[in-house]
C-alpha cells in the first residue's frame, strides 16, 4: 500500500512540472475572450480591461478617481470650449515612431470620420476642430462643454494609434511579443 501511495504521489509532482514559458509571451486568466483588441472598437468589459494594460489615454485616473497626467504630461482648459494636452517627449509607438499631436488628432478623426467604425465615435461628437500646433501639443475645440471628455480620453477608455493606421488586421507587435486580435 505504501507502495501505490508513494507512486501516486510522485506521479502527481511529476505532473505539476511547468514548461518554461517563453520570456516575450504574457499570460494572464479572464473570464472570457475579449471582444476586440483595438481600444478603437473593443466596448465590452474584457477589451477594455486589456487595452488598459496594453494601451496608454492621454490621462489616467487615480485610485481616487482623479485625473492625472499619461500620454500628456499636462493640460488646460483656458476656457469651456478648449482643452490644450501638451504630450510627454520620448514617447514612441511599437514601431519606433515618435508620438506626435497628429497621431493624437488622427486617432480621434479616424473614428468620427468613419475609417474605423468604432461605437465610441459618439464619445467625440463634442469636438468641433482639432488642431497640432507644434509635434507635443493638441488643441480640441468643442461645440458645447463635455463633462465626459476626459474620461473618454483615459487609460482604458481609449488608446492611440499612429498616423495613417486603419484598423488591426491581426496582431499588435508590442516590444518582442505579439498579441492576436
């Protein structure tokens, strides 16, 4: 009896051994699959829990639900009607590219205009024109104040994309790694 019971004890270790994981390989436990991984489309819970990990907003929220700097290192609201982001330097995209106020100003026209259709494009239906002014700063003027408008440009909430990027076709490189859509 020691016998089996030795055996069936080794077996079960022997069992519990994991594989090396590959070191450009992130895995984590959800409850289901997300929906979409471009934080353009992705609305359900589970997208947007992992486009906060993978994508940055222009501010982010704090435990206590404040706003504070991400993408931008600063903002102002000089009047109701404009909100000016002034971007971090350094920041670039997967590819190497630097951020710059286009990329900003583009991420946000491609989904009122159409070229991705996005169901956050109501989100932005405050913003009246947008302007880059200089490579790290965004102008966004409104049509009427929006309470919202911040919280629609968080971490989680929205995610950049460069330039001239229509919508993902399948993966997203990130540093090594790779993430299927």
């Amino acid at each position: 009896m020691r016998r089996v019971l030795a055996l069936a004890a080794m077996l079960a270790l022997v069992g519990c051994q994991a594989r090396p994981r590959d070191p450009g390989t992130v895995v984590f436990l959800i409850e289901s699959s997300p929906a979409n991984l471009d934080p353009r489309i992705g609305s359900d819970a589970q997208s947007q829990r992992i486009d906060a990990l993978l994508f940055d907003g222009l501010v982010a929220r704090d435990a206590r639900f404040q706003f504070t700097p991400a993408l931008a290192e600063r903002w102002e609201q000089p009047n109701p009607l404009t909100l000016v982001f002034h971007l971090r330097s350094g920041v670039r995209f997967h590819d190497g590219r630097a951020l710059t106020a286009r990329d900003v100003v583009w991420t946000i026209q491609s989904m009122r205009s159409g070229v991705v259709i996005s169901p956050k494009a109501a989100s932005y239906a405050s913003v009246d024109t947008m302007e880059a002014p200089d490579d790290l700063t965004v102008v966004l003027h409104l049509k009427h104040p929006d309470n919202f408008l911040l919280t629609n440009l968080s971490t989680g909430r929205w995610g950049l994309f460069p330039r001239g990027a229509e919508r993902s076709s399948g993966s997203i490189r990130w540093g090594r790694g790779r993430f299927d859509l």
